[in-house]
C-alpha cells in the first residue's frame, strides 16, 4: 500500500533552529512532525518514519479487514 502525505503546517518554535513540517497521512488521523531544512528533506523524513514503523503494512491490513 502506498502511503500519501498531506502537508498540514510549517511552523518555527521561537527560540528553537529549524522549520517544522506537519503532515498528515491521507484519509487518516495519523499526524507526523519533522524537522527540516527543506519540504523535500521533511518528507523523506516522514516517508523513512512510515517505513520504521511499517505503519504502510499496518494501514494496508485495516484496509483489507474493511
């Protein structure tokens, strides 16, 4: 299963370095955070984080019990 990522926020924290990226993992309300330099960075970051948790095979298995 392919795991789409909505872009939600980039936001800072006053008084932290970097720029935060706030996605979302399409038709969920499963949210990710990074923090990156750039929005392709952030969403290989996010993208490595779904991979981690094999949270794609997860996602696919609810979607079959459907």
């Amino acid at each position: 299963m392919k795991v789409e990522l909505e872009l939600v926020e980039i936001y800072r924290y006053e008084g932290l370095p970097g720029v935060r990226y706030r996605f979302r993992v399409k038709d969920t309300k499963i949210y990710l955070n990074v923090t990156a330099t750039s929005l392709e960075e952030a969403t290989k970051k996010a993208e490595q984080i779904i991979k981690n948790l094999e949270l794609d095979k997860y996602l696919a298995s609810i979607e079959r019990s459907r």
